[in-house]
C-alpha cells in the first residue's frame, strides 16, 4: 500500500509517499514540497498546489492520502488562505478516486513519538529513525507530511 501523507500550506505543501508491507515493514518513497510565491495571485498558487498533487498522484498512484487537519488557533485571517489549499489538494485527491484520511497533530505525535505533546524536533527525528533516514527530511514541511504518512500507516495496520 502506498501513502501519500501531506502537510497543507499555502507557500509550501509538504509531502511524504511511504509504502507498506505486512508485518510493519516501511518503505520511503520520496518526499519533498510543493512551493508557491507570495507575490503571486491566490488563484495562481492554488492552480499550481492543485496541478503539482494532481501530477505526484498520477505519478505514484497512491492508495490512500493522509493529511493533517486544520488548526486556525486564535488567528482565522492566517488560516483561511490554507484553507484554500488543503481544499485543492483534496479536490486533487477526490478527483483521483484517493480515500483522504485526516489526522490531528495530536494523534501524529502520539502515533510517531508515543507522546502526543512532543516537541516537533522529536517528532522529525523519530521519523527519520522509523524509516532509516540518513538525515532530517527538509523541508520541515516534508518531515511533517511523512509523519502524517507515517501515522496513517500505523493507524491502517492497527485496523483503524
């Protein structure tokens, strides 16, 4: 099985495609990001965000996407242009016949770390361990999205 995890963004879309085999085993795919500038109109950079996962999917097929839900906090206005991303992508993914799964920060860090508070430099090395990276992904956001990846794959083998 193949999962294509994703961090939303509007500047930079994280993504992490990990393969499944029974018994746990993971296989990193790629990772990597989707990036906009912010001089461009909102319609342009949603265009590209929408085209760009359009392409990774018809690329690698992925059997599920997971990505991470959203948390406007105290500040909407910040959230409202991500917001419009996460929906291109799931438009992306819905358009491609791609079930979505959606998982909380809270539930990533629990999954991944065992500690669902942990700091997000544990996270990024917990992940790079679980899936014998030499380094640290980068961008952030990639690290974040095989995480979400990563998540989801143990949340499928639990049969959640």
């Amino acid at each position: 099985m193949i999962t294509l995890g994703i961090d939303p963004g509007l500047a930079t879309v994280g993504f992490g495609l990990l393969e499944s085999h029974g018994g746990g085993r993971l296989r990193h795919l790629r990772h990597g990001a989707v990036t906009t500038k912010a001089g461009e109109k909102l319609e342009d950079r949603l265009r590209i965000i929408y085209e760009d996962v359009t392409e990774l999917i018809g690329t690698f097929r992925p059997d599920h996407m997971a990505i991470e839900e959203l948390y406007f906090g105290k500040n909407v206005t910040t959230g409202l242009p991500v917001a419009h991303a996460r929906g291109v992508i799931l438009l992306a993914a819905a358009r491609e016949n791609v079930p979505i799964f959606v998982y909380r920060p809270m539930q990533v860090k629990q999954s991944v770390v065992g500690y669902g508070k942990a700091e997000k430099r544990q996270v990024m090395e917990m992940t790079r361990q679980i899936l014998g990276l030499d380094q640290l992904p980068r961008p952030d956001d990639a690290a974040d999205a095989l995480a979400i990846a990563l998540c989801h794959c143990n949340m499928n083998q639990m049969g959640m």
